[in-house]
C-alpha cells in the first residue's frame, strides 16, 4: 500500500514534468519545484480518499451485504474533512518511506549522475527510512475501515485506535503484504492484465484480514 501510494505520487509528478516541459518553463524555478512535488503529493492525498470507497465496496462485498459501484465514492460524500485528514496521515507516511528511492530511480533513468557512492548511500538512507516508516505504515494501515466501523470517532482518535489494534499484529501484516508481491511481479509481466484480478484479490484478503483483526473475542478490542 505504501509503495502504491508513493507510485501514484510519482506518477502525478513525472505528468507535472511532462507538462512543465510542454510550456518551456525553467527547469530550477521555483514554481517548477511546486508543481512537481507539492501539486504532485496534494493530488494524491485527495486521490486516497477513494480508499475509503473501495473499504466499503468489499467489506459489504465480504460480509454477505450488496456492493454497489457507487460505494467507491462515499469518502467523498460522507465526511469529506475526516477522509481527507485521514488520507493526508497515511500519504504523508508513504511519501516519507520512499522518500531516498526517488533519486535512485533518476540516477538510473539517467536524469541524474550516477555515482556509485552515491547509490550506496542512498540505498542505505532508503533502508533506515523504510525501518522507520514501515512499521508507522502498517499500524496506520486500518484507519479506511475503522472510520466506516466507527463513523462517530475523530480523525485522531481513528488514527490512535488504529494503532492499537495493530499492536503486536504488524509483522503478520507485513507477511500478507510480502506474499503479494510474486503475484504483481506476474501482473507487471503480463503488461498488466493480471493486476485486473491481483489487485481485488489482494483488496479482498485484507479486509478478511480487518474482519478476523476486529472480531469481538479479540482480547485486545474486547
């Protein structure tokens, strides 16, 4: 998700450029620093308000209730502030773990001169920040259902009961999360094809996943 999240933040960046580089516009100007990161990362966070949809489309999807197309929207019609600080928290912490591995990727696209010195360094920064971030990432990783469960609590207080009942279950988590990425690694080989079924499936699982984290024999939500 975090690695999602970050994509979809680059990729709204290298538009920014594309578009930049249409209009001629300078290259070190402040404005151009604005519009391929700033515009970029805002763009995002009102992108992963749709989370909260797709949270709904199959928790009702999971739990035997219709699903409707439309249920992907409701984080935009349905306490709109709420999702949006909601998205900021965890776009923030995306944003964040990957932060070194965009200028690896320039340096190896050629946009930036290759060092190896400074590939290693970066790689090293890439791997504090990720051991940092990461666990934050996966703890903040229900705050989409909890706020559908409990439409009544404040974005904070979302985000603090989120981390508690991810307490002690990050590394389970983490190893879902891990045993997707064979499955995507054969979507991107089938030039994306399969993502059409990997990425439902995976959506799937972690909501059976939110649903068995949050049954009421659970001592830690009891």
């Amino acid at each position: 998700v975090l690695c999602l999240n970050r994509f979809s933040i680059n990729l709204n960046r290298v538009f920014c450029l594309s578009l930049m580089n249409a209009l001629n516009l300078n290259a070190e100007s402040l404005l151009i620093l604005c519009l391929s990161y700033v515009i970029p990362f805002l763009f995002s966070v009102i992108t992963n308000v749709f989370q909260l949809g797709f949270c709904l489309f199959f928790l009702n999807f999971a739990t035997g209730k219709t699903a409707y197309v439309s249920d992907l929207l409701y984080g935009f019609f349905h306490h709109l502030g709420k999702s949006l600080k909601l998205s900021l928290a965890t776009t923030l912490v995306s944003f964040f773990c990957m932060l070194p591995s965009e200028p690896i990727l320039e340096m190896l696209l050629g946009t930036a001169k290759l060092s190896v010195s400074r590939v290693l360094l970066l790689v090293l920064a890439q791997l504090v920040f990720l051991l940092i971030f990461l666990p934050l990432g996966l703890a903040l990783s229900q705050v989409f259902y909890l706020a559908l469960d409990y439409p009544d609590l404040t974005a904070g207080e979302i985000l603090r009961l989120s981390l508690k009942v991810m307490k002690g279950k990050k590394r389970q988590l983490f190893i879902i999360q891990l045993s997707f990425l064979p499955l995507y690694l054969l979507g991107v080989l089938s030039f994306g094809i399969g993502l059409f079924w990997i990425v439902p499936y995976q959506k799937m699982t972690l909501t059976l996943y939110y649903l068995d984290l949050m049954k009421p024999s659970d001592p830690e939500i009891a």
